[in-house]
C-alpha cells in the first residue's frame, strides 16, 4: 500500500503536469497561428486536412506536451526535495 508521502508526490506531480499541459497547449496553438496565420488543425485524422499539415501539427503538439510535462515533473520534484530533504524513491539515482 502506497505511503502518505508517495500518494502526496503522485497528486503534486500529476497536478503540475495537467497545469503545464494546460499553458503548453495554449502556447502551441498561439505559436502555431503566429507562425503559419492559420488556426491548427481541429481533427488532424481528417482526410480533408493536408497530411504535412496533420503531421506538423501532430509533432509539434506531442513534443511540446512532453517537454511539458517534462519540466513540470521536474520543477515538481525538486520543490518536493527542497521540502522533504529527498527526491521520491523513483526519481533517485541509481548509482
């Protein structure tokens, strides 16, 4: 059974990445009209969107989603270490 101390770092990291996912989402489509001048592709799996188009789409927003979530796990983590003197027990090293 998982302790108190890992169900509070999975509800933290989990409210971080959904937050970071939210902004992250938002400044991709901002991004992706600036720089195209068009709105992104509402349903990229359309045959009537222009496949370079749905493919674009689909990298950008899956590398911006995980860079993301990525920074937001990681900001996360070391507000937890700051709090409790150590990473969780997944996030430490190996070595």
């Amino acid at each position: 059974m998982a302790d108190k101390g890992d169900i509070g770092w999975k509800v933290m990291a989990g409210l971080a990445a959904f937050a970071g996912g939210f902004v992250a989402k938002k400044a991709i489509t901002l991004a992706w009209k600036k720089t195209t001048g068009k709105e992104p592709p509402t349903n990229p799996e359309s045959p009537d969107v222009d496949l370079v188009e749905a493919l674009g789409w689909a990298v950008v927003m899956g590398v911006g989603m995980e860079i993301s979530r990525l920074l937001a796990t990681r900001a996360v983590a070391h507000q937890w270490a700051k709090g409790t003197g150590e990473l969780p027990a997944h996030l430490r090293s190996q070595s």
